[in-house]
C-alpha cells in the first residue's frame, strides 16, 4: 500500500517521547491472546505482529530508514510476511517472526543486538504482559531494564489515539455514513416484513456492510428479539428468533472501514405495555440529557453519573458503562464511565459513544447508542440511531 | 438451564488439586481483554464473569451448597446476573459484577472474607495477570499470598480439558456431523455456481450453521478467493471478491455448538498450473503422512517435525503449526507443534486439527485441515475436509 505521511507522524511522536522518559527500545505485541491496534494504528499492518521502535540516540545506530533527520527506526516482525508487504504503509524494516522461533524475548534480543543498544538501556514491554512472561523476559534480557508499567508506551499510545487526527475523522465519518445507510435500510426492511429474524437483520449488516466497501462488522453483531432483549449483549449474538415481533427487540451492531469502527444500537418496539413504555422513554430521556451535557471541558465522569442519577430517580439501575470511545478497536479511550478515577475530559476530536440502556427479565431490553465527535464548536451527533416503533 | 453432574465433577477435581497444592482460593477471570473459556467449562455460564473456587478447609466456611461432603464452594460474579441465572448449571452462588465496583480486586476480598480464609492463605490468581495488575492485587490484598503462575490452576485445567469426557466428545461429534455437513453443501454449491463470492460461502456457513443449532461460526470465517489465498490468515477474512474461480481459493471455517468448536480448511482449485499442482500435491501428502503418525503414546512433536521436514525436502517451509486442539476454544491443548519445550504425547480423549499449508504470493496459496480424535483404538479423522478439484 501506499506510504502514509500520517503514520510517520505518529512514529515521530512515540521517538519524541522515548527520548523524553529515556526509554531505548519499545516492543509492541498483537497476539491472538492480546491483541494491540496500536501496530495498525503506526504502520497499516492489521494484525499478528511485533513492533519494535528504537531511538537513533545509540551507539552504532545510524541505519534509519526514515531520512537524514529521522530520531529513530523501527522493525515490524510479522506472522505472515506476505500479507505485511502489502499493508505496511510507514516507514519500518519488515521480518518474519518464524526467524525468531515465534518468541518474543528472542526477537527483542535480536532486534537490541541489531540496532547497538547499549547495555543497562529501558526497554519497554506491553503494560499486559502476564507476570510469568515479564519475570521471563527479565530473566532471559539481563543486560537491560525491562519495564512493564500502566503508564508507559502503550497508555501514551492510547492517549494519542484519544484525539482523533484530520485522517481518522474523514475515515470515520465514512464509516458512520455507512452505518447510517444500514440504519435505514434495516427500518425500511423490518417495516416491510422482509426481515423477521434475528439472523435477517445480522446477516443484512454483514453483507451491505462489505457491499460498500467495510471489512465487515466491527464486532459480532447483537440482534436480540424480545424472548432475548433482556440481556446486556445477547448470548449467542444471534439466532433464528423472531426480531421486531411484539415487545422490545435490541440491534447492536457497527461496521469497520479501514480498520475503523462504529458502534450503534437501535431499540425497535411493537405493542408495548406501559412499563415497556416508560422503561423505553426513560432511555431515550437519559439519552437527549447525555448528550446535552457533551461540551468541550466537560468530564466525561459527570455525563455519566448524571444519566445514572436520572435512572435512580425512578428506581433504575443502568448495569454498564455510560459509552466508550471508538476507532481502530471498538472500545478504546475516553473512557465514558462513572468510576473512580475516570479524569478524562472531553475535547475536540473524541469520538465516543452514549448509549444509555435498561434490561429486565420480563419486559425485555432497550439500548439506544449514539456516535459522538467532539469538533471545536460542540458535540455532533454523527449517527441515526433510534428508538424505531413498529 | 439443568443442573450438570460433569460439571460438579469437574469442579471436585479442582478442590482436590487446590487441596493438594494448599491453595485456599482461586480465581478466574473472563473479559474483555483476557477470555477464558474455563468458567464455562466449569459452570457453563458463557462470558464476562470473575469465578471464585474455595477450599471448605477454612475455619468459618461450611457454607457448602454441594452436599453434605462437599470439599469447596464456588461464587460466580457475573456482569450480566440474567444471563447467569439462566446459564449457570453448576454449584456456585451468583453475584453481581457491580456490586464490586467491577473490580477484581474487591471481588477478592469480599469473598475472602465471606468464606473467612485466614491471613496468610494463598490465592491464585489467573497467569495471564498484566505484570502491573499483579502488583495491584499484591500491595491491596497484603493478608494473602498473591500466586500468579504459569503452572498454576489455569494450567491444571487446561491439561483437564486437553482430554476430552464422554460428555464432550458427544457434543463435538455433533459439531462435526454439522461441519461435515456444511462441508458438502459448500462444495455443491460452488459446483452448482450458486456460490460465487467469499460472501456466498461465508455467509452460508453463518445461516446453515445456526439452523442447524449452532451458536455461530466458531472463528470469523476465513474465504479467500485466488487474489487472497496467499495470506495464512486472508485479511479481511472475507470480502464480495471471487471464491472458487480460476487458482487457488482456502476456506477455513468451523461451527460452535453449545460452545464446541470445530475447525477445518478447504481448498477449492480449478485451471491449476503444474506448479500450483506440486504445491496441492504436497499439502495432500503432508497431511496423509501426519494423520498415519497420529498414534497414542505418539509426542506431537514428533507429527510435527515430520511434516516440516516432509515439506523441507521439496525446498518448502509451512509458516505456521500443524495443528492444535479444539474444545470450548478454538485454539486449545494439546499443542500440535514442532517447537522446544511441547511435550505433549497424545491419548485417547485428545482432540485437535491437522492442517499443513503452503503459501506462495504468486501461486495462492493450499490448506487441508482436519479434526482428529483419539480414541483407544487410535486416531479417528472426525472431519469430511478435502481438495474439492473443480
């Protein structure tokens, strides 16, 4: 694929801060166990590689690839080699990881070796490395300082990804364009009795979705119909039950464009009885206030405790997280939660979800998630999500 | 759902181990971020869920609710208490997510304290703990001994589950009758040019699969017409692109029934040229060599090296393992690897996939991948997988 300016940049952010915190070497690590977008996020390559980004700051170091001034370099070692040729967009050596027996701590030895770092450097690993692993690493790699911290590359990686770039927000924008269609098509589809299913309404979305250019579903689609709506996420996501029957039934569901995700989810009601009804219109209020409430400055924490005070008022318990941000995973930062220790504030280029919801065992569920994007003039509601009564 | 005998079986042989190894408590974590199907192997509740298994030798425990001989108990803290309730078929006390604040740590001392486990006691926690969560736990929970180990419960239970019970065995041939099933509907439907996309096979697989009373496929279905087959993993897995047209097309699918996870590859070819025969040629002996070495008693690693040196002999390298075990995951023991350090040897019980592959970024690339049981008799190939020449 084409090189990418964008990707560059953020490289240059990570070599920025590693010489700042005197880190030598970051090892990033996306794995079937633990899967980490920060390596598509900084190449293009989607997945089942390590990222290694070294400083120029060493001995015999000098082989950059990234121009005359680059402050560093960097090596992605790929499962499939073949599959990261054709991704990799930003400027990295590429390796196999079968040349370093698929194991982490050699390929980190290798790679230490390659580029001079000198002896008693930090060299940093994921923040979820198991502890067996680490106490591994630190045993096999005692010439340098293994760190393994909450706050270190991969939070401050996160905290980047945060705060949306130029390119990012135009991919998104068409993601939820895309996803907005569906929203359309799935109304004007259910309204027409040409889906009556669970798997109708999951199987549209995965293939309208890819009709128009997605990678698929951005996760596994939630279509829960009213003899399953009240679970928080269905399980299984879906079935052959009957969908948009009498009662409440649930649609989560989201595409993913580029690599970037969206998340939506549609309530659609039929025949409801009054406690359907008021269950219904209290997350639809608590909805309209949470995003009231979206302002630049504004901590994110507030939002939630006060769609959760609105729900207490009538003896209701919200049992999940007021929203999530969202981008190259479907759950990323700001965290929208009223929790301890929850310090994110909002600011222009977040792009988040609210999706307040109410379940029980008896009436059913109701969900209604919007997409947020913070711009410098306020909060913009990006999609069409709604209560839909049939 | 109905109480399960195998399932108290199961836990018994955990109190036992915890007995032996003086573990007072362990817990298991499902999330997000770090899935583990164990707790549903052990409780049959499916997801998100922290399960506590407690020893009764504590002074104040006696709370038992598994009979009057009862070695342990169990709490289930689930993020969904509806979904629990209706899952859950085995001894264990439900609880709410919430009601710790969603924090594992205070989920521990709670139910250290309700089972009166005094100071000093060592809890297990899950292996896959992130280094820095590890050291959380351990400045929170100073009365206890913190264990997070790589030989630790997780690992016991999954030298468990690498065997498979009666029980299991009779889900999976169910699973298997459904893929074999799949397998030929598939092939006479691309014969018949009613499948003519990698969507077509995809989503007949997710359709067929869950008429059939199957959760779902068991993995994100890999269909990758000729442009694709070169990746091990087709990135994204599927898209609207041709299947079964002029090349090389690999489709790796597999079902989940009430969570059991079967998981086989495909070839279609049509118009091979003689160097795309060799390559077929070699994947079909390859994996005949490897299934007629599958003995009990038999190292997998011995299957293994067998097929990589088989293919080394043709100048050829296969860029991923031979196989792996199924079970409630897709990827489970024993290991089916020629790498150092697997020692698994099989026995009857075992049940995993055989699946050599070759790759070519010009010629596409061929996978056969079959499910294989051990029985006492040897092995038995469960799975209908082949070349289907068209």
């Amino acid at each position: 694929m084409e090189y990418s300016a964008t990707m560059e940049i953020r490289l240059k952010k990570i070599w920025e801060w590693m010489a700042a915190e005197g880190v030598s070497l970051v090892m990033l690590e996306d794995c079937e166990s633990r899967r980490d977008s920060n390596i598509r996020w900084l190449t293009g390559h989607p997945s089942d590689a390590l990222l290694f980004i070294s400083l120029n700051n060493q001995e015999k170091a000098g082989q950059a690839v990234t121009g005359k001034n680059a402050p560093g370099q960097a090596v992605l070692v790929a499962w499939d080699l073949n599959l990261a040729k054709l991704y990799t967009r930003a400027p990295v050596f590429l390796a196999a990881y079968n040349d370093f027996d698929r194991q982490p701590k050699k390929a980190i030895a290798a790679v230490a070796q390659k580029f001079g770092i000198p002896p008693g450097s930090k060299i940093e690993i994921p923040s979820v490395t198991p502890y067996p692993v680490f106490l591994d690493y630190v045993g096999e790699l005692t010439d340098y300082d293994i760190l393994c911290r909450e706050n270190g590359a991969g939070a401050e990686i996160g905290k980047y990804r945060a705060v949306k770039d130029k390119e990012e927000i135009e991919i998104l924008r068409k993601a939820v364009s895309i996803t907005n269609e569906l929203i359309d098509l799935l109304e004007k589809n259910i309204r027409a009795e040409k889906i009556k299913t669970e798997a109708d309404a999951a199987l549209l979305i995965e293939v309208e979705s890819r009709k128009r250019g997605c990678e698929g579903a951005s996760f596994g689609t939630l279509a829960a119909g009213p003899q399953r709506s009240f679970a928080i996420h269905a399980f299984p996501g879906w079935t052959c039950a009957p969908f948009g029957s009498q009662g409440l039934s649930i649609l989560d569901f989201g595409v993913k464009y580029e690599g970037y995700c969206t998340d939506v989810t549609l309530t659609f009601t039929r025949g409801l009885n009054p406690r359907q009804e008021k269950l219904v219109s209290l997350v639809e209020k608590a909805s309209k206030l949470a995003i009231s409430m979206a302002h630049n400055g504004t901590p994110a924490k507030n939002i939630a405790a006060a769609a959760d005070a609105f729900f207490a008022r009538s003896k209701k318990q919200m049992p999940h997280g007021l929203g999530h941000g969202i981008g190259l995973q479907e759950h990323e930062y700001p965290v929208i939660r009223n929790s301890a220790g929850n310090e994110w504030v909002l600011e222009p280029g977040m792009v988040f979800t609210i999706e307040p919801g109410l379940y029980d065992p008896i009436l059913g569920g109701c969900r209604l998630e919007h997409d947020i994007l913070m711009t410098e003039t306020g909060a913009e509601v990006l999609t069409a999500s709604r209560i839909i009564r049939l």
